[in-house]
C-alpha cells in the first residue's frame, strides 16, 4: 500500500519504518529540514534501539523515503498518517495547533479518495474537529474518511510493541476505511496480535485512559513505598504481594521517583482538562499528577536530610532521560532535581549513556553542572551519588570501585536499583524508594 506518515518524530519515524518493513511503500514527511536531511543520509535523528538497522534496510529496498514536500507526499497515497505532536499549551490542554496544520494540508492536497489516519494522542472530539477542517479546505471535493488510530509504543521498544501490540485500536466510522485498514493490519492480525475496531470518539478516549491508568498505577504504588518507609515496610516485598495477584498484576508497580516523558505527564493533564469541559472533576487523576511532582522531590528531600548544606558539595548524578534506552528528556525527573540541587549551591556532575547531548542544550547556562563520557568520572571525590535513570549498565556497576572513588558515602537510589543490604556491606549509606534496610528484607525483595 502506498502510505504517507505526517510528522517523522518518535511516533512517526518508528510507524512509517514499521510498516514499510511490513511491505509497505512509506514515505516519511517532516517539516523540519535537518531530521530529513539526516535520515536521507542514513542519520537516525533519535535514539531507538532497532530502528537505525530497519531504516537502513527499507530505504536500500526502496520502501522508504523521506521528504519535505507536503504536496507531494500526501497527493501520492492513500492512506495518509498525522504523527505529529500534541504538546501542552500553558493551560496543561493538548496543543491542537500541529494536527490542525496538518488537517489544512491534507484538505488542500486531496486529489483523490484517501483515508486520514489521527496517531497523535488527542483529545476526544478532535477527529470530527479535523473532518471539518479537512472539509473546509476540501476545494475539490474529493471524497475523504477520518479515522482515529492511537498509538501505545514505548520509546526504547518502540519497533517490538508496534510489531507486536497488545491491541491495535481503530476508531472509524465507514466500512471502506474499516476494510482499508483492516488490510493494512493484516500482517499484524496474522501474527496474533488483536485488532478492535471502534467509533472514533471512544479510541479517543482509550488512549488517554490506558495512560492515566498506568500512570495511576505508578502513583499509587509510590505512595504505598512512601508509607512502606514510615512504616518500616519494604516496598519490593509488598509490591511482589500485590503483583501476584492476577487482577491487579506486577507491572507499573515499581516504585521511583515518578513517571516523565513526552506522554503520562501530558496526557494525565490533558485528560483532566478534556473531562471539566464535559463536567466531569476526575478527582483521582488530580491526586495522580499532585503525588507525580511530588514524588520527583523525594530524592531531594532524602539528600538534604543527610547533607543540609548542599553550597559546594559534589554531587554526581547517574540517568538523565525519563527513562532507560531512550534519550528523551522530556518530563524528565532530572529536570525537576537537578536545578532544585543547583539552587541549593550543589555543584553536580551527570552521566547518561544516550541523553547528554539533549541535556547539554536544556542546562546550556548551568555552569556549576557538568558532564562526563563515562559513568565512574563523575563520582570522583562526590559526596553523594543519585540514580536517577534505572540504565542497565548502572545495576551491575563495580561497587568497590564506586566507593573508593567517592569522598563521601551516600547513595540515594531513586529506582531502587540496589540491594540495600549489599550496599550496606559494601560500606554505603545507602537510600532507596520505600526500601527497609532491615536485614530481614533481603531474601524477599532479591527474588523480585
Ligand atoms: N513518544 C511516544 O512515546 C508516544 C507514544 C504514543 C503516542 N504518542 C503521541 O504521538 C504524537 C507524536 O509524538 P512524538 O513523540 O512522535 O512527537 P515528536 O515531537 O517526536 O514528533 C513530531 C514531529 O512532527 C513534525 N511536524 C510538526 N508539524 C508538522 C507538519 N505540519 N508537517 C510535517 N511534520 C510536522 C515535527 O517536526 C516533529 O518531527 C503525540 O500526540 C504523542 O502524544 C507518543
């Protein structure tokens, strides 16, 4: 099928390689210059693991190209994607003005029947918004069908969770449209991987209320490892408790220093928004989002109950982006720490495997933060180390060696990372999430 994917950013690059991969003839549109000159040259503008390989091999097959001609792009297919972004605006509502451009465009350029596919997580009633705009540009006539099709890949498994989805959800309201893309899922369906279709209204919906639940499972399990270190609990052991329970399950019940990225934050904000102009209060997913930002404090919190004074203290800090095997700093919880620490007079130093490049230009005037090539050249003379990013080279890091080069001893383990006891041992005075120190603890929590 001859297909057009609007925006080539996480969701668009890592759809439009997929499903050329799926056989597909895929040209990828970008407004922005640099990213379609980059992947031309065979440059993947994002860090995802996989997709450098897939990109490569479609556009040697000649199943994928990349463009900035609008016209040109979406007058050649029939099925046209929109993956661009949905940030907030100041009000936390989507920011509905990239999806309405590129409503405008499709309108414009319509010059035969083509199906218009909405990836871009928006809130319920913009597809019928778009229909409308589509039609006010719609000069020729053309005949046109809007379909919602939210997207659930994570960043760093983007190209497994869209080759292999839990669910594919198609909101659409023609037959002609359902039986397009019924076709274009079909290797998908094939596969196993289930496809429901629905009105468009209630895929709207489903996207925002499978994030606002997931992000309610993470706030809920942070308050119980709250609780779980006042009372002297450890939040490991309770979690595997509750997880075995079939009905409740043990994802999303890690407890941290909260949920970032380009999606829960937003999305959770947005859907409250959504729901007070339809008189609905969502009074859980407020608690949700109040417990996030707080949760992102905690680490702070814990530090400065050690170290009150934070004027010229060596900090060294372990993650940067929202989370491992991505680059993304959006939401990121070190962009609430890190500038508190830097208030405090701290004079930090971080490591991430992927996400320096994109941290340099947001702290680009922070000169008391610096960043290192390698994990262990921060930690030289810190007084503290904080994990912030649960990264897999972080869980097996030489303890021994981490300790000799630190001044001090503290660690604060903002992903409950380690063992409590063994960092005790290894001479550490050591922090978690709602983790007991409690000897007792250990034989439960290292069978997680
Ligand atoms: N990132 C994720 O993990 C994820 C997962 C599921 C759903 N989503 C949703 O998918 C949507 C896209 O998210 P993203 O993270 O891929 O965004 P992104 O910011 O990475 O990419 C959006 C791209 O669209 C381009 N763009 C904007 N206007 C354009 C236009 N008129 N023509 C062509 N290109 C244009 C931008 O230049 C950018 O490259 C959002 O609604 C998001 O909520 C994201």
């Amino acid at each position: 099928m001859q297909i057009t994917i609007i925006g080539s950013g996480y969701v668009g690059l890592v759809t439009g390689t997929c499903l050329a991969e799926l056989g597909n003839n895929v040209i990828c549109l970008d407004i922005d210059e640099k990213k379609i000159e980059k992947l031309r040259k065979g440059e993947i503008p994002i860090y995802e693991p996989g997709l450098e390989e897939l990109v490569i091999r479609n556009v040697k097959e000649q199943r994928l190209h990349f463009t900035t001609n609008t016209k040109e792009a979406i007058e050649k297919s029939e099925i046209i994607f929109s993956a661009v972004g949905t940030p907030p605006n100041k009000n936390h509502e989507a920011d509905l003005k990239y999806v309405k451009q590129v409503a405008k465009e499709f309108g414009t350029h319509l010059n035969s029947y083509k199906i218009f596919v909405n990836k871009s997580t928006v809130p319920v009633g913009t597809s019928h918004l778009m229909k409308e705009i589509i039609n006010k540009y719609n000069t020729s006539n053309q005949q046109f069908d809007v379909i919602d099709n939210p997207e659930f890949l994570r960043e760093g498994s983007a190209i497994k969770d869209f080759m292999n989805p839990d669910r594919i959800v198609v909101g659409v309201e023609s037959i002609k449209a359902e039986k397009i893309m019924k076709k274009l899922y079909s290797p998908l369906v094939r596969a196993g991987n289930p496809i429901i279709f629905t009105d468009i209204k209630s895929a709207e919906i489903i996207k925002y209320a499978s994030n606002s639940f997931l992000a309610t499972k993470i706030s809920f399990i942070n308050e119980i490892a709250n609780f779980c270190e006042k009372a002297g609990a450890d939040i490991l052991e309770v979690a595997k408790g509750i997880g075995l329970d079939n009905r409740i399950g043990s994802k999303f019940l890690h407890a941290g220093i909260g949920y970032g990225g380009s999606c829960f934050p937003k999305d959770v904000q947005a859907f409250i928004c959504t729901a007070r102009k339809h008189k609905c209060k969502f009074e859980i997913l407020q608690a949700v989002e109040k417990t996030n930002q707080n949760q992102k404090l905690i680490i702070v919190d814990k530090l400065k109950k050690k170290i009150p004074n934070l004027k010229n203290k060596k900090i060294a800090v372990w993650g940067l982006s929202f989370k491992p095997k991505t680059d993304d700093m959006r939401e990121a919880a070190s962009l609430v720490i890190i500038p508190k620490l830097l208030k405090e007079g701290a004079l930090i130093k971080a490591f991430d495997p992927v996400a320096i490049n994109n941290a340099k230009k947001i702290f680009v005037k922070e000169k008391n933060l610096q960043f290192a090539d390698k994990p262990y050249e921060v930690l030289k003379e810190a007084d503290a180390l904080l994990i912030l990013t649960e990264w897999d080279e972080f869980r097996s890091a030489d303890l021994k060696r981490i300790n000799n080069l630190m001044q001090g001893n503290l660690v604060i383990d903002g992903r409950n990372i380690y063992d409590p006891q063994e960092m005790i041992k290894n001479g550490f005075d050591y922090e978690g999430i709602g983790r007991s120190n409690n000897l007792n603890s250990h034989k439960c929590a290292s069978n997680i």
